[in-house]
C-alpha cells in the first residue's frame, strides 16, 4: 500500500492532471471526466502496428482529433471566465430582503455552450445557483432575492464555476475561496408605553467631568453592597471597626442598562414567538427608544449567550445612534446560554454604578424569580434603580389543559410574581410571546412578479407593498 502512494505521482491519471493543469493558477482546473477512450488509443495503435487496418487509423485519428478539440475548447476558456457578485444593501434587518447580483464575463473567442454557477453560502431560503449560457466577448447578468427571516450572522460564498467543452470530455473548474459575513439585526419594533425608573438624573444634558476624575467630598458612609472597594476609607473603618466608603460628589448620570435574560432553561416556544426571540427584540427596541426617542439617554447591554459568541455581552452605557447598531450587532447572534438572570447580576455588581438605572428583560416567571427579585433589591439598596420587562410564553405555551374532573388548571406562575414585584416596589412590565408589535420603519417597494396562465403563458405585473 505505502508503495502504491509512492507511485501514485507516476501513474498515468496523476500524470495526465499536472499536465491537463499545467501553467494554471490554483484556482482553476481542467478536469479529463471521460477517460477510457484516451487509454484505450494506445491499445488501438499497437493493434494497428501490428495488423495495419484503414478503418482503425482513421478510428484512431478520430478519437485524437475529439480529445484534442476538446481539450484546446477548455484551455482557451479557462482563463477567460469570472463572476462578480454584488450585493444591493449594506444592513440589513431580519425580514428585510437580500439581492445579489451576478455579472458573468466571457472575453474567449468561443461560447459558453453551459456553465453552473455553484454557490456554497449560509442562508436558510437562499439559493442563487443557475445554468446559464453566456456567447463569446460577452456577458451574462441574473438577479437572486431571499428574504432573511431571522438574525444571526450568515455567508455569503464560496461559489465554483463550472463548464466543458461540446463534446463532455472535459470539465473546467473555477473556484472561488472568498466569503463575505452578512449580518442581520434583530427587529426593531415599537413597544407598548414603558414608565422606567430613573436614575438620579435624565442623562438628557451633556455632563461636565473633572479632568482628574471624581471630586471627593468631606463624608463617609457605610459600606453598601455594590460599592467599588477602591472607595473605602481605611482611617474611618479602623477608627468605627465597620466598613466605611467615601462618599462622591459625583452627577447622577441616569444611564441606562439592559440586562438580557439568556438562560436557555427558562426560554418557551420555538421560532420567532419564541420567548428568546421576543426577548431579543424588546431589547434591541428598547434601546432604538432610548438612544433615538425623544429622551435621548446612554444605554448599556449585559448579556450572558451560549457557544459561539463571548461569554458575556458587556457594552458600557453610551449615547447616541452609534451605540444602537453596537448593541444591534451584539444581539444578533446570540444563542441560548446556561447562566441564569440572578448569577448574571450578581456577577455585574461591580460594574452597575450608582444612579444608574437597570431594566431586566426576563421570561422567568416562576422559581427562579425570587432569586432575580433578590438581586433587583440588593442593586436598590446600592443606589440602582430597576424595573422590569417579563416576557410571558405564547398562549400555546402557557394554556395547560383541564384536569379529568373538571378542575380548572393551575396558576401560569404570572400571579406570584405580579405579587412578588408589587411588594417590593419594582416597577414591572408584562409582554406575551407572539403578540404582533408594529414595525418602527416601513417603507413601501414595487416588486415584479410573474404568473404563469393556464395555457402556459407568463404574464408579469408590479405590485406595491409596505414593508417593515
């Protein structure tokens, strides 16, 4: 066998190839698909030596004379085909629609009788692919559309061109490596009335900062959880035997963070009614309020997903329409993660400031929810106001069915926590997976479409429609 693979280079189909793609740059390819006639010349010529036959000359210098057409068919085509693609629109939204158009150039003397257009790119609905035909010193155009029904980040390429000569004895491949990562935002949709809580100030009116940072005050108070351990003051805490912090003259900020529930065991339903989906969009919609609203506020996102992204979703509050495609961008590969809501605050009190605000976008309605609760009252009592956004399941979901006597099913879970929040002053807001939310951008767009008649005509129209 190892001496098999030793002779592989010198056996008569590797040494036909180098010399078939000999010259060629890597990217292209002669490929010989119908071998046998071309072994079996030889035999035939031997035979002829042997016993000279007109018939079997004129045999032989037949099959010669095919191979070699075809073969000067293909060399002079290979190195005058390309493709460019081009994609109509930079962002793109999930729903929105992806057009590429493809450019095929043919500058041989000789026709492209057929050639396939093989496209590898990642986009569920998408396929692009053609056989087409293109005439010499010409080109061809076609246009392909999907509709990206969902987030995420997706590819676009790589794609292999391939075509032959008349006769089908040849193939030529051209392929091309490049890819391109087309990334799809979530929604932005428009949120029912929210009254979030403030922090210490609006953050509406441009701030004033030292050049040296924070100005001390002349006080000290009791340590608080969440209070950054570079601020204690260690005269005070020795001479009181508790823990003592500086307070800071500092101006309430106001800003905003979006802390995004991600944990996979509390999520319900599938699809764009999921809980996670929903989820996902209450955030992004959030944010374009925030940061492009009327109330112009800086906005942060925390967020813990699963594989194939960071462990955690960590932008600091900032202002304007720039920060809104920053936390887009983040939120539109997120996975389902395994870090629940109460772990991810607990871990972010250090980074939470005082007067800030905090919005928790949650599906977790039942055990867990005491714990989220818990954290939201540890944050208060730092100075950080909360509120919060609970996505309930879809109604399939949520409906459980009657008992066989007749008992009536049991309590969703929505109710405690309802109680839950009231007790403790937490400003809560409830939204159900599913539910349509109006879109904030729509535009209206002509398409073209095609019908085709009974007796197998086509007939085409244009027909205007809002999209959003």
């Amino acid at each position: 066998m190892t001496r098999l693979r030793h002779l592989r280079p010198y056996l008569p189909g590797p040494a036909i190839d180098r010399a078939l793609n000999r010259g060629l740059p890597p990217d292209r390819r002669i490929i010989l698909r119908v071998r046998w006639p071309f072994y079996l010349a030889p035999v035939l010529l031997v035979l002829h030596l042997l016993s000279p036959s007109p018939v079997m000359m004129a045999f032989i210098v037949t099959l010669l004379g095919i191979y070699a057409a075809g073969l000067a068919w293909v060399r002079h085509q290979v190195l005058s085909i390309g493709l460019e693609r081009k994609r109509r629109g930079v962002m793109l939204v999930a729903g929105d629609s992806l057009r590429e158009e493809f450019i095929l150039y043919n500058e041989s003397a000789l026709p492209l009788l057929w050639l396939e257009f093989d496209d590898n790119s990642f986009l569920p609905g998408y396929h692009p692919g053609q056989v087409v035909t293109c005439g010499a010193h010409n080109r061809y155009t076609w246009r392909a559309e999907a509709v990206c029904g969902r987030r995420g980040v997706f590819r676009l390429g790589p794609h292999t061109l391939r075509t032959g000569d008349p006769f089908g004895l040849f193939t030529v491949e051209i392929t091309d490596d490049r890819s391109d990562a087309l990334l799809v935002y979530p929604r932005v949709a428009q949120l029912p009335g929210l009254e979030l809580p403030r922090g210490a100030a609006t953050g509406r009116d441009p701030r004033r900062r030292p050049l040296h940072g924070d100005t001390r005050a002349p006080m000290v108070r009791n340590y608080l959880p969440g209070d950054s351990l570079r601020y204690v003051h260690w005269p005070s805490t020795a001479h009181r035997g508790d823990l003592m912090v500086t307070e800071l003259d500092v101006e309430p900020s106001g800003d905003l963070w979006i802390v995004l529930d991600l944990n996979a065991a509390v999520q319900q339903g599938e699809g764009e009614h999921s809980t996670l989906e929903y989820g996902i969009v209450a955030a992004a919609s959030l944010a374009a309020e925030l940061l492009t609203g009327h109330e112009r506020r800086a906005v942060g996102l925390l967020a813990a997903p699963g594989d194939g992204v960071p462990n955690t979703i960590l932008l600091p509050p900032l202002p304007g329409r720039g920060r809104l495609w920053e936390v887009l961008a983040a939120l539109a590969p997120v996975t389902p993660g395994d870090v629940p809501l109460s772990d991810l605050l607990d871990r972010a009190r250090d980074v939470l400031g005082q007067g800030q605000t905090v919005v928790v976008i949650t599906p977790d309605i039942r055990a867990g929810a005491a714990d989220w609760v818990a954290q939201l009252l540890h944050l208060r009592r730092a100075g950080i106001a909360s509120s919060a956004l609970v996505i309930e399941p879809p109604l399939e979901e949520s409906e459980a069915p009657a008992a066989p006597d007749g008992t009536p099913p049991a309590s969703d879970g929505i109710g405690p926590l309802v109680e839950l929040l009231a007790r403790q002053e937490i400003t809560a807001h409830f939204l159900r997976a599913g539910e349509p939310l109006r879109p904030v951008l729509t535009y209206r767009r002509r398409r073209t479409v095609l019908r085709t008649t009974p007796h197998g005509g086509v007939v085409s129209y244009e027909v205007e429609e809002e999209v959003g």
